[in-house]
C-alpha cells in the first residue's frame, strides 16, 4: 500500500475538557479549519501482523484541501486543492493526476478534512476510553464502502488517532503528534505542480 489519500485528521490545542468523544468529534468537525501534524502510519493484515510502517507530516485546510507528505519508508506526496488530486512518488518520478470524487461522504478524508453530515453517513457507537483517549467506531450507512469501519481517538476535542478497517481484513493505524490545530498555512501548498521530467499518468476525468 503506497499511500493513503483519503485520509486527513485533526490536532490538539488549549481546549476545555470534553465529557464524550461525541462532544470532542462535534466541536472538531464545527471549530477547526486548518492544522497541521506530524504522523506516524501502520498498516496491518487480517490476522494482525504488520505489513508496514511509514510516517511524515500533513497540512489541512478545510473544506478539501490537504497535503499529505510521506518520508519514510519512500517519499511521496498525495495532494488536493478539493478539484484535483495528485500522488507523487519522488523515488518512481511519477505523479498521477485525478479529480477529486465528491460523490463519497463516507470516506475518513471527506469526514475529517470536508462538510459532511455525520449522522445521516454513519452509524456511530462509543467505545471504552484508553490512557485518557475517548474513541468513537463509525461504521458506514451506504454499502460498498472502502472501508467496513472507521475507529477516531479524540482528546482535547482533537481527533489524534485513527484505525481504518477496509474491506479486504486490513487495518491501517494511525498516531498523529506536535499537532497544530490552528495552523497558518499558505493555500499555494496545496496547488502540486510536477517536477520537470516526472512522468504524469492522468485518470479518468482529470
């Protein structure tokens, strides 16, 4: 799995004390606009065992856009401005260009980095709080989802970690850390111009 570009997230700041993870995702969803955070990935088969580590940073800022930058084990970016996705793999010189598809809410991008009515989406339970992180199980409305479940741990009315169940068994997870929850970022980062000489492979639409 070379990337994930679904995904965006949230980040931590002086905020009061929430009593439910429900409360925290509501004030996260309604309040942040922008952040920015460091993050640490694992991604997990179906019996458990892990497949594969990587980590970077990310930037986003709401409705749509975000830059997610891998730099270990390989360094790519996958970037959006909300109309236009980019995936560029620097050690393959390859980027691929797509339109961003709106049709999907249920997506973790769309939830955390768009406008999305949570509870028209998902189905949403809590679960036992861990080592003073509260945490929610989303579990999509519509069939044939990318992913069967999508687990947030909330603190400080910040989402700062993830477990993203897919379809085929595996389990991607999430840390994020030195999170910035009101972060200046300049829109120019999330506009990707390719590399001269990369090789650009177009989707469907783009």
């Amino acid at each position: 799995m070379r990337g994930f570009a679904g995904l965006l997230l949230g980040l931590v700041a002086s905020l009061p004390v929430f009593a439910d993870g429900r409360a925290q995702l509501d004030d996260f969803l309604a309040h942040v606009k922008s952040f920015h955070a460091r993050f640490e990935q694992q991604l997990f088969d179906e019996y458990g065992e892990l497949l594969e580590t990587s980590g970077g940073e990310v930037d986003i800022m709401r409705p749509g856009r975000f830059n997610w930058s891998y730099e270990k084990p390989y360094r790519q970016r996958i970037v959006s401005d909300g109309k236009t996705l980019w995936i560029y793999d620097a050690d393959l010189e390859q980027v691929t260009i797509n339109d961003v598809d709106l049709g999907s809410s249920d997506s973790p991008g769309r939830l955390l980095g768009d406008e999305v009515d949570v509870d028209a989406s998902f189905t949403v339970v809590s679960l036992p709080a861990k080592d003073g992180v509260e945490w929610l199980k989303l579990t999509p409305k519509a069939a044939n989802q990318q992913f069967n479940e999508i687990e947030l741990g909330l603190r400080d009315g910040t989402v700062v970690a993830m477990r993203l169940k897919d379809n085929l068994g595996q389990t991607t997870a999430i840390d994020f850390s030195d999170i910035d929850r009101k972060a200046e970022i300049d829109p120019a980062l999330f506009r990707f111009q390719p590399p001269q000489g990369v090789d650009i492979i177009r989707g469907t639409g783009s």
